[in-house]
C-alpha cells in the first residue's frame, strides 16, 4: 500500500535539506524520504504484535485471545520483541565502549600509533572513582589499569559492573533490592537473547525486568566507559565555536565526510587532515586543502572536541552526498544506511568503510586498525584527495548556522562554580526559585516517518519559552544547532524570563550540547550530582527532568530510554511505539505498553511512553516538571516573577535619565 508522496517542504523543516531533496527529484534518485513514502511500516510489527523468533512462525496475533503456534501471549511476545531491541542498543554501544577501552589500553602500552593520553586530570579523576591508586604513577600506568578495569566488565560474570558505583546512593540500594544491578555488560545482552528464544522466558514483566538489567549494562556500563575513554584520549569537552548543516561542504577543498559513531579512527583523520604533506598532496591536486566534516554522532564527537563542523543529522547522510561535493564518506559503526553506496555511484564520492564489524558491499573497505592509526588516515584521506579530479557539478546548498557545543558535565559544574567550588548548586538554586522552571533532555534519532526536524525543534523552542533548560545529544543537537539555538546571544529572546536571565548571568546558551549518544551518559552523571548537591531531593526521581527522543527510530534509543527510566527519568518518544498493540482491535494489546509506564513508574520512579503528538508530549513534560517541583515543596512556577534582573534591567535602565538610573542603581539620593 503506497502513501501519498511528500513534497520536499513536507519531507523536512531544514531549508539545505529540501533544496538537496529537490535535487534528488531532479535526477531521479531516492532517499530515505521516498522510500518512507513508498513502503509504509507493517502495521502488526510495528504495534509489537509479530513474533518471528522461530520456525512455528511468524506469528501475528490480530484476535483476542489469539496465541502464537507456541502459545505464547501477545503480553509476551512484545515484551520478548522490546528487550531484543534493548539488548542490541545495549550491545552497540557497549561494543564501542569495549574498543574504546582496548584503544586506552594499545596506548597505555606504547602500542597505539598518533594517540596520547589527552586529559589526565580527567584519567586521575576517573581512576579515583574505582579506587585505582593515582598518587606517584604515571598516566600510562594508571590508564593501564583502568583500561584493564574498563574491558573486564564486558566479559565479568558475577558482582556488579563498576561504573554503577557512580549512581546515586539510594538509586543503587534500589537496584540492589530489585536485583537489577548488571553483573557483566555481555552477560545481559546474552541472557537477553537467551531468554526470548523460544521456550524460555514468558512472563512479560520478568521479561522486562531483564530489559531493565540490560539497559543498566550499557548507561552505567558500555556506554559510560565510552564517554569517559573518549574523554581521556580525546580531551573532555569545553565550549567551542562550530558550524552546521551542509553548507559547511566547501566547493574548492576536497570533502571528506566522516559517518558513525566511534571518535577512535575520526580524531586521528582529524589530526591527519592538518599533516602539511597532506595539505600539500591536496593543493597538488588542484584543491585548496582538505574540508572536514561530520554526520550522526561521530560529529558531534569531532565537533564538540576540535569544532570540525557538522555537515548533518542523521536523515542528511544521503543529502551529503546528493551535494555532488564529496570525495570520500568515511564510515565505521552504526546508522549507516546501506542506500549510500547506490547513491554514491551516480556521483563521483567514495563510500569506504573501515570497521572489521561493518562491510558495504559496493563500498571499498579499508580496515582500521589503532596500533596503525595515522598510517590508515593518511591512507584514506590520500585516497579521497586522489578521487577529486573525478568531481563533476556541485550544488552545495550555502546554509550554515553557528554553534557552541561541548557542555560536558566537567565544564557545567566548572560554569556554574569556577576551579575551587566547581557545583551544580547554582543550577540547583535557579531550579528551587523557580527561575528555571525544569530541565529537559531532547535527544535521539531523525526519523523519515515524521517531518525532518520538526519534532525536535519545535519541542525544543516551546520549552525553552516556558523555562525549562534544555540538554541535547546525538541527531537532536544537531537539529537545535542548524536551527541557531546553541548561540549564546541568538536564542535568547525566544526564551522564558527566568532562564533568559541564568542563561545571561551565567554566559550559556539555553540549549546545551552535551556530546554524541553515549554521552547521555553524561547526563546521567549531571542529574547524579544535582541529587548529591542538595536542595532537589537525594535521588533522580525527585528532580523536576524528563527525557525525550521526539523523532527516535534506532534500537540504541530503546536501550537509552529504558537505561534513564531505571534511573528514575520519565522518558517519552514520539513516533510510533513498538508496544503500542491496538487496544481498539485487540483487547488488552497494550498490556506492556501500560506496564513500561505506570509499573515501572512504581518500581524505579521512572517511565517510558510513547507519544506522538508533539503539544501532548509538551503537556506531559510540563505536568511532571511542575508534579515534581511541588513534591519538593519548590514554589509553583511563576514567570512573572522572573526577566526583571540581569541584561533586561540593564537595558531598561539605559532607557532613564541618569540621575534615576544612578538612583536606581546604587541607592543615591535623586537630586
Ligand atoms: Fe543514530 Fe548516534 Fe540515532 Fe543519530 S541519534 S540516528 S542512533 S546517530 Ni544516536
Ligand atoms: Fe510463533 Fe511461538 Fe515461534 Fe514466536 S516463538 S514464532 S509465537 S511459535
């Protein structure tokens, strides 16, 4: 059943983005966009209501009562289904923090050709949280041994994964009582797969338990120890000047474009693209040097460290290529749609993979390997200046913004209470006055099923007018940059009172870029050390925050959600839920769906829905920010109250004659 076609205006906000889906008419290709229009989703699958783990089936259960071959119930079968997904989120990032740790270890020992140990003072720091001894040792030494620490937890088969240890303290005795504390990050994605083979688990909320226990796994485990190695080897992140959107493509320069998601090969192509034999290969080329730039999270994690601009999220990799401009996408890991290399073969760009795990076929693979680092990225940047004479007509579309990335949760505190008080109690205090009313973590995927960048954006702008600051990580703080929202000055007037004056006091931009996707690790970090600096309560669950993923559609954004409802967050997606069943066909289809939500609210303090209204999930943040602030007791928020200090005194200040204005200022008699 085909749908109606959209037109380019329908199919994207982002004004680069329709003028490349132009394009892609013009010539005849398809993208994502036409391939959504084309194929609608199944709608048993995507309710949850299809089994296929074995041979009986598939089963697709659109009756009451209806079972599979196997008896298995609808309540079963979607939870199965949910946990699949979880465990594989859970494996791709975990995988990513195991290379990361294995990196830091190639370097502790001599081993990694170009790396070095960026930030120390975050390895010591790190190191001290795991009782590793830091007093009189080198850096090398004491990475080893939090490297050695770091890839013991993939393959550990009892106790508890150690990044846990970094939770608040009553979160982690309530994951203890419950016993969802992960004992080894692979041993719950294997049990996961385990216990949805068919004959094993079926009993959905048991199933959903072990959802639990697995998501834990990656953000307090995989996903946490990619962040911090990236951290160590690549430095933590501070604010930097960056650009976004395709026009960061340049028409003289060879672009080279690098896709995915691990910063261990894009840093060292990053640091090649300065080699001045480099440079020198490119200008023999006829070119004026090599240009940079980013899709997806390897992006953000380039841009937030060396500010390499960001040429997209993740529904502009297609787009990149449609510019005619690029010469090479580099790709390794995770959201790549195979559609590039077809698309790449009408124009002259090179798609060339690079991880042992990813092959294209079509696409020319040149593995990577850490201990040759830089000799593979001066290789593969050889390689895209050597394809530039091949380059035919260009339209790349001249639209860019500005942006300020690189909030990591280091440079928050270090913001908010300078080198010697580094604390979130200033960001506590604004929240307990009400001036920021809540905060909330917009992150996630770009989706083709909705409009590109609709739904993270216009979330984004409507809670920024009512108050709530803003975190952002992965496709959705790509969308925010593209849009303008990450300057400081350029956001502010669409922004509350309140939070227009701590953003003005403080100098942040309303919406802060926290980093790629498992970097909501970070996050979690932050929202810890609001519980521990006092005055929002002693847990997570008692924070006035929610998280949503607008547009998600990757299985990671399962595993993210579910890891922060653990962790005592209110999580809503939009888009479709793939536990939704149809509770208008089907009696009692959205058991789980209920379940995600008010059960597991119950149980951790958090919850997972799925909502796809944009205003319903607005609504929802607003009631559980203000539900939340009123169970601490916090004023109800006000923002009358608020917009009357900071700049906009000032300015009305300037507005008086001077005897008032010093009147005003500094108490002085009016004569
Ligand atoms: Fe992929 Fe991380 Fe989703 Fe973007 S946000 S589409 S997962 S790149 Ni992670
Ligand atoms: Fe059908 Fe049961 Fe096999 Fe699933 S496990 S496909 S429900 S028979």
């Amino acid at each position: 059943m085909a749908r109606e076609k959209r037109s380019p205006e329908e199919q994207s906000i982002d004004p680069a983005a329709q003028q490349m889906l132009v394009r892609a008419e013009q010539i005849g290709v398809g993208t994502a966009f036409s391939r959504a229009d084309d194929m609608s989703p199944c709608n048993i699958g995507s309710a949850g209501m299809c089994c296929k783990i074995c041979g009986m089936g598939p089963c697709r259960l659109t009756k009451d009562g209806q079972t599979g071959v196997c008896g298995a119930t609808l309540d079963t079968i979607q939870a199965r289904n949910l946990i699949r997904s979880i465990a594989a989120g859970a494996a791709a990032h975990s995988d990513h923090g195991r290379d990361m740790a294995f990196t830091l270890k190639a370097v502790a020992d001599g081993e990694a050709e170009g790396y070095v140990i960026r930030d120390v003072a975050k390895l010591r720091a790190i190191a001290e949280r795991y009782q590793i001894r830091i007093e009189d040792r080198s850096p090398q030494d004491i990475a080893r041994e939090l490297a050695e620490l770091y890839i013991s937890q993939f393959g550990q088969q009892r106790g508890k994964v150690a990044p846990v240890a970094r939770a608040p303290e009553k979160r982690r005795k309530l994951w203890e009582e419950r016993g969802v504390i992960p004992r080894g990050i692979d041993r719950e994605v294997v049990e996961a797969l385990h216990r949805t083979h068919i004959g094993d688990d079926q009993n959905a909320e048991h199933i959903l338990e072990h959802g639990i226990r697995t998501a834990l796994a990656d953000g307090w485990g995989g996903s946490m120890i990619a962040t911090d190695v990236a951290d160590i080897l690549f430095g933590t992140p501070a604010p930097i000047v960056g650009q976004a959107n395709l026009g960061v493509l340049k028409a003289d320069m060879v672009n080279v474009v690098i896709h995915g998601h691990e910063p261990t090969l894009s840093e060292m192509i990053v640091a090649a693209s300065q080699d001045p034999e480099i440079i020198a290969y490119a200008h023999a080329a006829g070119a004026a040097g090599v240009n940079l730039s980013g899709i997806c999270c390897t992006a953000n994690e380039t841009l937030m460290r060396q500010g390499v601009p960001a040429a997209g999220n993740f529904l502009q990799q297609e787009l990149a290529i449609l510019t005619g401009a690029v010469e090479a996408m580099v790709v390794d890991v995770q959201c790549i749609m195979q559609a590039l290399v077809p698309l790449a073969a009408k124009f002259h760009t090179q798609i060339i993979t690079t991880s042992p795990k990813v092959q294209i076929k079509g696409a020319l693979h040149i593995e990577f390997d850490e201990h040759r680092a830089m000799t593979i990225a001066r290789h593969i940047l050889r390689t895209a200046i050597d394809n530039f004479k091949n380059r035919g007509e260009t339209l790349i579309p001249d639209i860019r913004e500005d942006l300020i990335p690189g909030f990591s949760h280091e440079y928050i505190s270090y913001m908010l209470g300078g080198t010697y008080r580094a604390s979130f109690r200033p960001l506590n205090d604004a929240i307990m006055s009400g001036r920021i009313r809540g905060v909330a973590a917009i992150v996630g995927c770009n989706n083709p099923r909705s409009q590109h960048d609709l739904l993270h954006t216009y979330v984004t702008r409507e809670l920024l007018k009512q108050d709530v600051l803003i975190v952002q990580t992965g496709c959705g703080a790509i969308a925010s940059a593209k849009l303008g929202l990450m300057l400081g000055e350029a956001g502010l007037e669409q922004v509350g009172p309140g939070l227009q004056e701590v953003c003005e006091t403080v100098g942040i931009p309303p919406v802060l870029h926290m980093g790629s996707c498992v970097d909501n690790t970070r996050i979690l970090t932050v929202l810890t050390q609001m519980a521990e600096d006092g005055g929002l309560g002693d847990d997570i669950d008692q924070i006035p925050a929610v998280g949503l993923a607008p547009e998600w559609m990757s299985e990671k954004a399962l595993a993210i959600g579910a890891y922060c409802v653990a962790s005592g967050a209110y999580v809503i997606f939009g888009g479709s839920s793939p536990v939704s069943g149809m509770p208008d066909r089907v009696e009692d289809s959205d058991v789980v769906a209920r379940y995600i939500s008010a059960g597991w609210e119950k149980l951790y303090g958090g919850k997972l829905e799925f909502v796809p209204d944009p205003d319903e999930m607005i609504q929802r943040t607003l009631a559980h920010i203000d539900a939340k602030r009123a169970a601490l007791g916090l004023p109800a928020y006000d923002p009358a109250r608020f917009g009357r200090s900071g700049d906009a005194r000032i300015r009305d200040l300037e507005e008086l004659p001077l005897p008032e204005r010093q009147a005003a200022l500094y108490g002085m008699p009016n004569k």
